[in-house]
C-alpha cells in the first residue's frame, strides 16, 4: 500500500534542441575592418518559458552581443537557443530551478557554438563566451522578484 501513496516518479528528458531565431549585423563594414581592432562587448543574456501540452516545457534562451570598437558597432549578433523539455513529477518549487536555470544552462552551448560561428563568419576574430552560472542569475531573479512588491508598498 506504500508504494500506492508514493509521489509519483520524477522525469526529465529533452525532447528538441533548435535554433529558433538568429541575427548578425556589420552595420560599419567594409570600414570598420580597416581600423584599429579594440573591442568593446556588451552581453546581454534572457530567457522565457512557454508551457505546452502534457508536461512539455520550451524554453528559449536569447544571447545578444554587441562589440564596438572606438564607439562604432563593429557587429551585432543575436541568438534565441530553445529547446523543449518534459519535466514531470517535481514540485513547484522544483519546477522553478528546472526552467530558469538548468534548461538554461542544457541550452547555453547551443548558443555559444552559434554564436562564435556567426561572428567568425562575419570576418571578426573568434568570440568564446565565457560559461555563465545560471543558478546565480535565477537567484537574483527570485530575490529581485521579492523585493519588487515591498518596494512599491514603502512608496
């Protein structure tokens, strides 16, 4: 009778791994080859969740990066990695992490990879990412959501 009342069995698999949209633009070349190389990266890193049917989750991850060299954008280069992911039996407590960060962190390479090919195919130097810790980011995001309402409550 245990067994009957037990929780029911925790799983997670990976159904889809897809580049759902992707951009590179070099809005100063030809020009901006010829100058001194000296960039500049901005970062910028999102996500989203889009619950499906039966336990399917996508999540897609956006890495957008701009470089500058001497105030000039020298590309702009941007990648939505997503992925479909079922995710059955965890709380949702659990479900939270399993969402905002570890499908985020399954899905980071995919990214990655697409990235430094863009960039290298555009005739730039090769551009690595350096691993990014998402369950600090998601721990940020849940102190940051927290704080929000009190904020609004003070004023």
């Amino acid at each position: 009778m245990a067994e009957e009342q037990a929780a029911p069995e925790k799983q997670f698999s990976i159904q889809k791994i897809y580049t759902k949209d992707m951009s590179f633009e070099t809005p100063n070349s030809p020009k901006i080859f010829t100058e001194k190389w000296e960039p500049a990266v901005d970062f910028n890193l999102g996500s989203t969740v889009s619950p499906l049917e039966n336990f399917l989750y996508e999540v897609a991850l956006t890495v957008t990066i701009t470089v500058k060299s001497e105030d000039k954008v020298a590309y702009l280069v941007e990648v939505n990695q997503a992925g479909i992911f079922t995710i059955f039996g965890f709380s949702d407590q659990e479900l939270g992490p399993m969402v905002g960060s570890f499908c985020p962190n399954i899905l980071f390479p995919y990214a990655r990879e697409a990235i430094s090919d863009l960039v290298t195919k555009g005739g730039f130097p090769q551009l690595l990412l350096a691993p990014v810790n998402f369950d600090a980011l998601y721990a940020q995001h849940l102190q940051a959501q927290q704080q929000a309402p009190s904020s609004e409550t003070i004023n």
